[in-house]
C-alpha cells in the first residue's frame, strides 16, 4: 500500500522538531550539528530572531492578497535586490524551479518580441539541475530525473560542462541564452573559473543571446558575495535565485535587466502566492543581513577556516576523503567510499550533511555559523570517518 505522504524521498529516519542557530533537536531530544541548512535555505540558521520577528509581525498584520495589489514588503525587497545587483526588475516566485520557468520564458518571449521568434533554444550543461518541473528537468538533462516523464519541452542542447569547443557548436541561429550555475550544487559542487564566467558573457555578448544565471543554491552570500557571479565581475541578463533568499520561508525570485525582461507584460506571467505579505517579510529581513559588507566579509573568513580545517581532514582520513572542492561556505568533500554511507556515519556522530552527484558530500551550513561550531563541526566530521575505517 502507498504511504500517505508520496513516497518520492529516501528519507533519513530522523524526527526534528526544533532548531536553534546552527543546530537541530531531534524528538528524542539529540542535538545535530547542521551543515545542510535545509539544503543551502537556512542562511542564518534556525529560529533567527529577526527572521521570526519578521514573520510574526506580518502574520498578526495580513497574510495574502494576490498579486491584483500592490505589496509594500514586496516592493521594498524588490528596491533592495535591484539596488545590490545588476536588476532593473525582479519577479517573485515560490520556488527555484518556478524561477526557472520564468527565466526560459522570459528569455523566449525577448527574442519573439525582438523579430527573431526562431531563437528558442536554449544551452545548458551536464550535471546541472534547475527544479523539477518538466521545463527544468529538460533543461537539466540529466536521464534519471527525465526517464518516464516524456515528451519534455524541447529546446533545450546539453553540453560537457567545461567543453568550450562543444559549446561554441552547440551555438547556431535558433540559440536565445546560455543556462549555468556559477557553482553547480547538486552536481557535486562544482564551481566555474572566473575566466570561464567571463568567457561565456563575451560569448554572449558576440553572439547577440542572453545569459541566464542560476543562483538558486549558490547565491545570497553562500560564496562570500552576494551571488556568486560577482567574484567574476560579470553580470547575467536573468538570473534565478530562491532558498537562501527567504531564510527557510518559501521564497524565489527573477532578477532581469531591462532589456531582457521588457516583453514580460501585463497577462504575461503570474503567481498567485509569489512575493506574498510573509515571504517578502522574512526577505527583506535576510537581506538586512546577508547584503551587508562585513556579513559576507566573515562568510569569506569562515569559509577560509572551513576550507582549512576540512583539508586536514582529508589528510587524516585518507581512505575516506580524497579532496576539498567549492567555493565560499559551499563546499564538497570527495568521497573515496560511498557519500551516502559518509551522511548515515555523520548521523551517528550527530551531524547533517548533504550528499550530492559525483560522490561528493555537501557542506552548506548556515552563513552565520560560529567558529566554536567549524570546530565542533570538524569533531563530528572527523568521527563519522573513523567509524568507517572501522567499519
């Protein structure tokens, strides 16, 4: 018989049932060190007390009108993320995949009101993962999100990640934008060089197509800026950004210049709950934080001391860990033997992590993270290790 919740998750037998900061309480009443941050959601950890001011003071105002009206918190998030970034526009989502359905049409709709209706293709790379709507899994390409789940929507060309020259083939009359992750997460952590980000632009710029950006994982501060294309010094056209944006709140978002968004008119697009009164709330109190110069200043210096220490670790255990990879306080630790058995190792030693492709294991802790926990983070880490080798 089918479960009542729809079995679609191999979930971990683990109850929890609060969170303070950096750590979660299990119903048995056992503190686990979290380094996954609800999959890179929980900027600022568990129960932040401006976060949780945030919301219940909008939820003792007004929940929900629609988007039929106007939304005060909606617009000041909107003024605050196109004064921090290279927007001129921003629409609000749910979700990272609702993002990404937004982003592709939006991308298709310039071209079409541009005169040119035959650019809807769109360029993407191996081991990408954009949401799990059937425009999203198209674009990923990835056969095991897709298998069972045709006919896709198509337009979509998928090339090696870090292959220039198939990428430069893949680019012909019918290309509208270029679609990548500045660091792919649940590919296996892997960050794109500068120099590629910057390429990719030129390439964009040359060709006359758009640039799509998605920051979903690893934008808002996760890198040390505040998305992760910054580092570069390159801006996208579009870009599609969600988790860390609402704090653990559903939240999501489409940042757009003004000439890639322009066709997006009234009757165009739509949500009925996107940049509701509570989500943009709780958004506008991330960004209070996470925008600030000397927040993502101690994310660069956190991330450096993580970094470090996660590298005598690989040391110590070499028959379990092979080498560090990411960037900012989104790393990857490559895994010799099975990530998944390394994540149910760190449950017994009481620690979160998040296993990802390339048998990587994910490290996305909170961005306020204390150095007393990196430490005790390490212990835990380090544990887990030796009762493998045990094992």
């Amino acid at each position: 018989m089918i479960p009542t919740i729809l079995p679609t998750y191999n979930r971990a037998p683990l109850s929890f049932v609060k969170g303070e900061g950096s750590w979660l309480i299990e119903a048995d009443g056992r503190r686990f060190l979290d380094l996954g941050a609800g999959i890179a959601v929980n900027a600022l950890g568990h129960a932040h007390p401006d976060l949780v001011a945030a919301l219940t003071e909008q939820a003792g105002r007004l929940w929900h009108t629609s988007n039929l009206f106007e939304i005060p918190h909606q617009q000041e998030l909107a003024d605050r993320l196109v004064e921090a970034t290279f927007a001129d526009t921003v629409f609000f989502t749910n979700s990272g995949t609702e993002s990404c359905e937004l982003a592709v049409k939006m991308a298709r709709k310039h071209f079409h009101e541009a005169g040119q209706p035959e650019r809807t293709g769109i360029i993407a790379f191996a081991g990408a993962f954009h949401g799990r709507s059937t425009a999203a899994i198209a674009a990923a390409g990835s056969e095991k999100m897709m298998h069972g789940f045709g006919p896709l929507m198509p337009g979509f060309t998928h090339v090696p990640w870090g292959n220039h020259d198939a990428l430069h083939a893949a680019i012909d009359d019918t290309t509208a934008a270029i679609l990548i992750e500045p660091v792919q997460g649940e590919g296996g952590i892997r960050p794109l060089p500068d120099q590629c980000l910057k390429g990719l632009r030129a390439l964009c710029d040359e060709k006359g197509i758009l640039l799509i950006l998605d920051e979903v994982q690893c934008g808002m501060g996760r890198t040390g800026r505040l998305f992760a294309h910054e580092w570069a010094g390159v801006t996208p056209d579009i870009m599609m950004v969600a988790k860390g944006i609402g704090g653990g709140f559903p939240l999501g978002a489409v940042l757009a210049t003004e000439p890639a968004a322009r066709s997006m008119t009234a009757g165009t697009h739509g949500s009925t709950y996107g940049g509701n009164p509570l989500g943009c709330a709780v958004g506008c109190a991330v960004m209070r934080h996470i925008a600030e110069p000397a927040f993502l200043a101690e994310v660069t210096r956190k991330a450096a001391l993580v970094r470090q220490r996660l590298e005598g670790l690989v040391a110590t255990h070499p028959d379990i860990f092979s080498g560090v990879r990411g960037a900012g306080l989104m790393l990857g630790l490559e895994c010799r033997v099975p990530n998944t058995d390394v994540a149910r190792a760190g449950h017994a030693a009481q620690i979160i992590t998040v296993p990802a492709s390339d048998n990587v294991l994910r490290l996305l802790p909170p961005l306020n993270i204390t150095d007393a926990e990196i430490a005790e983070a390490m212990t835990r880490l380090d544990t887990a290790a030796a009762s493998l080798e045990i094992a």
